[in-house]
C-alpha cells in the first residue's frame, strides 16, 4: 500500500470516529488551518522582506486599540447585511438578527465549503485571522494599521451609542 493511501485511509478512520453520525468537516478544517498558517507565513516574510523588527512590547492603547477594532471588524464581516455578498456562497440567509445583523446557517455541501462557511459567519473565528492581519500590519506598517484600527474602534463606538440611545428612547416612551 502506498503512504498516500495509507495516510487517505487514516484519515478516514480518524474522521469516522471522531464525527460518528454527524458530518463534521474535519479536511476543511485543516484546510482552513493550513490557509491561516500560509498568511502568517507570508505576513513573516514580508516583513522580513520589509526589514520591520517585532517590538519589544505592544503598550496598552495598542492592545485595547486593536481589541476593539478586532471586534467591529468580525462583527462586520460575519454578521453585517451589507457584507452578506462576501459570505453568501458558503452561507444561507435565516433571517434578521436585529441591528441590522443577519443569523445565517452553513449548508452540508462540501468540507472545504461548509468550513469556510463557518469561519465567515462566526465572529470569534474571525477574530484569530483579523487580529493576526492587525497585530502583523502594527509591525508591518504601524501608522496605517493605527488609523485603520482607530476607524473600526470609533464605528464600534458609535454602534454602542446608537443602541444605548435607541434603549434610552424605548425607556423613556415606555
């Protein structure tokens, strides 16, 4: 038996026991990883290529900085109306989540699919890819990633006040 077939045949077994009944896209999965380890690889190299050194330390406001702007931005990409285009081939539209949020489901088709399906419509996986791409683009090219970054944070800010404004007039009427 070749090691192709052996490790193909491993690879079933492990993902039979692993997801008995249930379809569990395990390759697309490790698909998925192995995409994130090549950006993060290739955000290593362009670095290196840029002659950008990784700091002694990320201070404080960077952090919270790119906290909050890591949330606006997997917010806006996994539940946003307007990105729905972005997630609509992997995706199904449910209905409204209200604050112009959309619940979507990730059909069985495919493993690759269906994992990227879920990546796209899961804020906390998004978080991993787009805290990575901005914590890199601190080393890579600080100014840029800080403004960037101070956009997604005032956008999230303003959301905030939008809704404790919309919950104030609720209370008030009420």
């Amino acid at each position: 038996m070749s090691v192709v077939k052996e490790v193909t045949e491993k690879a079933k077994r492990v993902q039979r026991s692993y997801a008995g009944e249930a379809d569990r896209p395990l390759a697309g999965y490790v698909g998925v990883m192995g995409t994130y380890s090549a950006l993060v690889g290739g955000l290593t190299l362009l670095g290196r290529a840029l002659g950008a050194r990784i700091p002694n330390r990320i201070g404080f406001g960077d952090t919270v900085l790119l906290g909050a702007a890591t949330f606006k931005a997997s917010r806006l990409l996994a539940k946003d109306a307007v990105t729905s285009p972005l997630r609509a081939p992997f995706t199904r539209y449910e209905e409204s989540a209200g604050d112009d949020e959309l619940n979507e489901s990730v059909p069985g088709r495919g493993h690759v699919e269906h994992a990227v399906g879920e990546l796209l419509s899961c804020p906390f996986c998004l978080n991993v890819w787009i805290g990575t791409g901005l914590a890199g683009g601190l080393v890579i090219a600080p100014r840029v990633t800080r403004l960037a970054a101070t956009v997604l944070t005032a956008v999230g800010v303003a959301d905030a006040l939008h809704l404790l404004y919309d919950a104030g007039k609720k209370l008030a009427s009420g």
